[in-house]
C-alpha cells in the first residue's frame, strides 16, 4: 500500500508529537518530516515532496497562510490542510485563498482530522457544510459588492452609451440614437475608458457583459 507522506507544521512540539503518533498508527499514512516556523514548512516541502502538509495557521515568521500560499503556489502536488484552534471565517478564507484544500479543528476527533488528510491526499477539498455556507455567502455577498460598484464611476450618459456600444454600434449610430455628436460619443467614450482603466472598445464591450449590465437594466438584449 503506497501510503500519504505528510509534512506536520506547528510550532509546539508536543503538538507534533501527539500528531505524529496518531498518523503514524494509520497503515495509509507516514509522517515524513516536521517543521515548527513557516520558514521550515516551505523549505520542507521543498525538500521532502509530502503529499500532504498539515499546517497551523498560526505560526512565527510570515504565518500558516503565507507559507500555504508558497507551499501551494512552487509545489501543487503538496496538499495543504490547515489546523487552526477556532473557526475564524476570515482566516479561513484566506487560507482557501491561499490554496489550502481543508480545514481542521484542533479540537476535532481523529476520526474528522484523518478523513481531511485522506481527502486532500485525493485532491478533494474538505470544508464541513456550515463553514462552507457561511464562506459561500460571503463570497456573493462580496461579487454582490462588486457588481453594485462596477459602473458607479459613470454618469447616467455614459451609461447610455455603453449600452449601445455594448450591443456593437458605433459612435456614428449611438450619436444617432440618443440625439449627440458622433464627437461628443468619442468623448463620453473615452472618459469611460480613464474611469474603468481600459485601452478599447473591445475592453469596454467585455466589461459591460462580464459586469452584466443587461440584467442590471432588466433587458437581455
């Protein structure tokens, strides 16, 4: 049986050893190697290649999240499953963020812990399901956020415009439509190009559509 090669990273060493016992119990598992900053754990990972690291997301130095990052950033094929000691939505986010695939209690049964370890060693993200319906709403309500902002740098005429240049008309046309100079377009075009920091049309279009300025105005067309 080809057993996961786990990396242990916390910075208490009697933390360490209870977890090193308990999973080296396990006929599936084998502690390859242990690390007590996030120095340790990225240079660990480097050296070792574990299929999973098992990491505190407090640690000296940068921290739990900044070594997950490196970790998951230079070696995708180490797995980071973070320890923490309470269920901070924020902090766990940002481990997520960071490319962790899990998340485990401290205070959790081994039965839970081992399952996490199992479950990245497979590539599978492990989030229990209240933690991850708050995470999720949180998430839209951020997108939500962020499509509420998308266009608020712009003026009622400026988005006028973007409508119709949206739908793939020119200056010329949408001069037409709405009773303005094809000058005056080109100028209401370019100021939007300076508020939403885009270089052309093409931009302007694809942000529109991407920030789903049809559904805002209740039209699909």
């Amino acid at each position: 049986m080809k057993k996961t090669r786990i990396l242990l990273v916390d910075d208490h060493a009697i933390v360490r050893l209870g977890l090193m016992t308990l999973l080296n119990d396990q006929p599936d598992m084998e502690v390859v190697g242990e690390a007590s900053t996030a120095a340790e754990a990225v240079a660990g990972a480097e050296r070792l290649e574990p299929d999973v690291v098992l990491m505190d997301i407090r640690l000296p130095g940068e921290g739990g999240i900044a070594a997950a990052r490196q970790v998951s950033s230079r070696f995708p094929g180490s797995k980071v499953v973070m320890l923490t000691s309470f269920a901070d939505d924020e902090l766990i986010l940002r481990a997520i963020n960071a490319g962790a695939v899990g998340y485990v209690l401290k205070q959790v049964g081994n039965d839970e812990l081992l399952r996490a370890i199992r479950a990245a060693a497979l590539g599978q993200a492990l989030l229990d399901p209240a933690t991850t319906a708050r995470l999720l709403s949180r998430v839209r309500e951020a997108e939500r956020k962020a499509e509420e902002d998308a266009f608020r740098e712009l003026s009622d005429r400026e988005m006028d415009v973007l409508v119709h240049l949206a739908r793939g008309k020119t200056n010329a046309e949408i001069g037409s439509i709405l009773n303005l100079s094809e000058k005056t377009v080109g100028n209401y075009v370019g100021n939007m190009f300076e508020k939403l920091g885009l270089k052309n049309r093409i931009e302007l279009a694809a942000y529109a559509y991407e920030h789903h300025l049809f559904e805002r105005l209740g039209n699909e067309g």
